[in-house]
C-alpha cells in the first residue's frame, strides 16, 4: 500500500481539512467545558474516565471525517464500508454497503458498468498516540523495601 506521504493532494482539500478539524475541535471542546461542574483535575477518576471516553471517541470520528475529505479530493464520493473481499485468482470481488440516504446515491446507480476507483480511506493510519489516563482517586502508596520498614517489635 502507497505510504500517506506520498499522496498529493490539493491544497484547497487541505485547507478544508484543517478548517473542518479546528472548528469541530474548538466546538467540542467548548461544549464539553461548559457542561462541566468543576475543573477536571477535581473530578473523580471514574469522571475522568468518562471524559476521555468521550474525547476519544470525538477525536476518531473527527479523524475518520478529515480523512474522508483529503481521500475524496473534491471528488463526489459516497461514505462506504467493506463488507466482503473475495479472490478467486482471476479478479477481485467487492461487496460494499452505503447508506440509502446518501446525497451522491444517484451518481452511484449511474455509474454501473462504468469504470470507477475504490479509494481506502483508513482513519486508523491517523489514529493511536499516547491516551491519557485519569487520576486516582487514592494515590498510590510508595514502594518500600522490607529493610527500610521500622522494627515494631
């Protein structure tokens, strides 16, 4: 598979890219801060997990909508998922769904017996980095040899 670097890709659908994941980010941060009762860092772990949670799965629906823009390239696409992939030697055979929804469906059905190109837009390439961790609610008690411990007796 071609290394992401190698890509081209216009200017203006990175311009886009960028413009679409500072707004969304600055709109979930925002919303995320106003609801918030007190200061992260005097929530409860178990809060803190939630909101992590709620960060990550934010984040990934971000990444997986930039890649979508920078994969279409200003081209009509339809949002598709890989169903099935089958090689029986002579050709590969594709099974996709898309939503029936979809504002491009149309061009879809027009496009039967023409030819087309699949283009893998894989969100998880841009995915992982370090995930952070919430604060215990107890900190943990130090690491202390035996020989170090007082003598009770």
């Amino acid at each position: 598979m071609k290394d992401v670097s190698e890509t081209k890709v216009s200017q203006e659908t990175l311009e886009l890219a960028a413009d679409t994941l500072t707004g969304d980010v600055t709109a979930f941060l925002i919303d995320r801060l106003r609801d918030w009762e007190c200061a992260y860092r005097y929530m409860p772990e178990h809060q803190q997990r939630a909101v992590i949670d709620d960060a990550m799965r934010a984040a990934g629906h971000l990444v997986e909508s930039v890649v979508s823009i920078i994969a279409a390239d200003g081209r009509e696409t339809i949002p598709i998922r890989v169903k099935k992939v089958e090689n029986d030697g002579a050709k590969i055979k594709v099974t996709i769904e898309a939503s029936k929804e979809d504002a491009n469906r149309h061009a879809l059905f027009d496009a039967a017996g023409c030819v087309g190109h699949l283009v893998v837009a894989d969100p998880e390439k841009f995915s992982g980095g370090d995930v952070p961790a919430p604060d215990p609610d107890e900190p943990n008690l130090p690491n202390v040899d035996d020989d170090e411990l007082p003598d009770l007796e």
